[in-house]
C-alpha cells in the first residue's frame, strides 16, 4: 500500500494466445518514455499481474526487472521473435501430434537426431492409450446414454502438445530472480476440479512450481492440454480473471496500466457463413469484454464515491445544515467500513486494440514471425497514440488528487 503522496504503479497484462504480442509493443512504449499517459516519462512499474499469456509476459518482467530495468521490453521482444515464433521446425508454444513437418524436415533432426523418433513413438504411445481408454468408455459405459459417451470420443487437446512451452519458460524466465524480485508479481491460474482462481506470487514460484504456474495459467481449455499442479488439474486464468485488474489493486496499485487484447466487439464483424468455431469466439470475446468493462466501471464509480464522501466530510466540517444528516449517516458507515476495506482512488489508463486483431479465433495460435511483428508494431503505436478520452481511461479528480497529496 502505498503512503500519502506516493503512487504504486502496475501494469496489468491480459490473456490472448499469440496476439499477446501487441502487450509487447505497448510496454516497449510506456517503459521506453513514449507513451503520453505518463507525460513522456519512463514507466517503472512496482507491480506486475497477468493471466494466460500475460502471466508469461509478467513474470519474464519481474524476472529481468532489476537488471535490465526498462531495457527489459527489448529483451522480451527478442523472445518472442527468435524463440516462441514459427521456425523451420515449429514453434516455442506448441506442436500437433505426427506433425509431418517434425518427421520429414531436414532442420528438426539437426539439434537430436533422435529427436523426432522419440517424439513420434510417443505421441504414439500417448493416442493409442486415451484411444483405448475412450473405446473401453464408449462399449462398457453405463452411467450415460450412448450418444453422450459417442460425444465424448473427441478430444483435440490429445493432437496438442505444450511440451515446447514449458521447454520455453524454462529457458527464458529466471524463477530464482522471480522470487527475489524487487517488483510484485501476481499471476492466475484456475483450478479444473474447483472452479476457484488459485493466485501466484514471487515467493510460490518455485524452480519447479514456477513452469508449471505459468504453464497452466496460459492452458487454453480446450486447445491445450490441463497442468497438473499438485494432485489438481489447473487451466487457463482467463476462465474466470482474464484481465487481472483486482490481483494488481489487492497488491496496493494505485495506478493501473491495463493492456489486454479484446477489441470492441462491435468492430468484430458477425460472419454471414456461421461456424462453431466463429461462435465460440465471439462468445468469448464478448464475455472477456463484458468482464473487463466492469471492473473499470466500478473502479470509476468507486472513484465517484470517495469525491462524494470527501464533500461530505467537508461539509460536516463546515456545518452545512442542508447536508447535516446525510453527512453524518455517511460518515459513520464509511468510518466503519474503512476498518474492514481500504478505498482509494484508481487511476486506470487501458489499452487495447480498437478492432479485431487479425485471423479470427485462430489468430491466437498464429505464432508466424511476420504477424508477431505485426502486432508488436500495432501495440506500440496505440500507445504512442494514446488518448485518455477515447480509450475511456479512469482518473481521480483534482480534489481525490489533493487529498492523496499527489500532484
């Protein structure tokens, strides 16, 4: 929590697959000086949120923050180009099981030999155990109809392997320095079982733990396979938090720097050719966008209340019989509230993208280097362009500010 005169600054890192490559380019804008929601100065956040791909973003920050300091953006730049985008032998995110770019590229046998045979019987090993387990369900199952247990043969998270993104976050994130990180870090999770968000700090990322946090906090339910975190499966944060506005303000952000990847749905054309997957992702990006809206309303109109309760002090203060009995009703519920949960003014400033970022729902898992470019660039750009009353950004009023002693 930060002191009369002080602000914690956070940047809050949405989910989104592939396009979280847009977070890059903003944060190469606010923590290179560039953005004008901070006057041309550099961000230096003390606190850094995210779910999903965020989480990754976040915690690569966290981890480089006390020696790269600002230069640290660059540095994650050069990860998501050289490392997690598409290469001669896939991707750092993700491959298809018998992908046969793995078997029949010339590039994949270079590092191991032996490492597209080793993949292959595998994946092999793998299909042909949940294929007889789902064979065995279909026969002999007796708690369901028949058409329900025909429904559950399919399984596309079965032809996906996360391999190469645990492989990936290893190799880039420092856990050790996580842990001893200057910057507050906060990353979700959801559990499978529970339904509940599981929420993970500096200290809980553990060498070992750390990996499969941020593994399981970017599992896509549905596309990737669930990470086991204990004897619990875990999946993407963003089934329940994906724009983590509330672990950044239980950390004590005053000033939130909000970076998430849902475009107004409104500039996202209804397609005239339906199809499932179309409908599941309007859904989702309409559901994610209703969410986000909602906790910056409500930190606008928690803004609102505290102006009406500083009035109302002032007025108690100075006799104003008009407001005598509201003021001291008012006071005296803020006066116990407050010894239970402590309001302050937020400033939010939010950036997103105005229209749909590109490829659909697909979009997500289009890791090609010439679209993470793309969308490094496009990030960077709104927020060189940033304009407060357009992104319909939250603000304290000067009275809120003065009271906070904040200039």
């Amino acid at each position: 929590m930060s002191g009369p005169g002080q602000v914690s600054r956070a940047v809050v890192l949405s989910g989104g697959g592939a396009n979280g490559a847009y977070e890059v380019g903003v944060l190469k804008a606010l923590l290179g000086g560039r953005c004008p929601s901070t006057r041309g100065a550099a961000l230096a956040p003390e606190i850094m949120t995210g779910t999903s791909i965020g989480a990754f973003n976040a915690a690569f920050l966290a981890a480089g923050w006390d020696v790269y300091g600002a230069t640290v953006a660059g540095n994650l730049e050069t990860v998501w180009l050289q490392r997690l985008a598409e290469g001669a032998c896939g991707n750092g995110a993700y491959r298809f099981r018998f992908d046969p770019v793995d078997l029949l590229s010339p590039a994949c046998y270079l590092p191991n030999p032996l490492r597209p045979v080793a993949q292959l019987a595998g994946d092999a090993a793998r299909l042909g155990w949940e294929g007889l387990q789902r064979a065995v369900h279909l026969v002999s199952g007796r708690e369901q109809g028949f058409r329900q247990r025909l429904a559950d043969i399919p399984n596309f998270t079965s032809f996906v392997s996360n391999e190469p993104w645990l492989e990936s976050i290893r190799q880039s994130i420092n856990f050790e320095a996580v842990r001893n990180s200057t910057r507050r870090l906060s990353i979700a999770a959801t559990n499978w079982n529970t339904g509940e968000l599981r929420v993970f700090r500096n200290l809980d990322l553990t060498d070992r733990m750390g990996p499969l946090a941020v593994m399981a906090s970017s599992a896509i339910p549905g596309v990737f396979p669930e990470v086991m975190i204990g004897a619990e499966p875990h999946v993407d944060g963003g089934v329940l938090m994906n724009t983590p506005l509330k672990l950044a303000t239980d950390l004590g952000a005053d000033e939130l720097h909000v970076i998430y990847l849902d475009p107004d749905v409104r500039s996202i054309p209804v397609s005239t050719l339906q199809s499932t997957l179309g409908t599941l992702y309007r859904q989702q990006a309409i559901a994610w966008a209703h969410l986000v809206n909602d906790d910056i309303e409500d930190a606008g109109m928690i803004n609102r209340g505290l102006e009406i309760l500083m009035q109302v002090d002032q007025n108690e203060e100075h006799g104003d019989s008009q407001l005598e009995q509201l003021s001291k009703s008012l006071h005296r519920i803020w006066t116990r509230l407050g010894r239970f949960v402590r309001y302050r003014p937020l400033t939010i400033h939010r950036y997103h993208p105005r229209d749909d970022l590109g490829n659909g729902a697909l979009g997500m898992l289009n890791l090609d280097r010439g679209n993470l470019e793309d969308l490094i660039q496009r990030g960077f750009m709104d927020a060189v362009t940033h304009d407060c009353t357009e992104s319909g950004c939250v603000l304290p009023t000067p009275r809120e500010r003065l009271a906070r002693g904040i200039a």
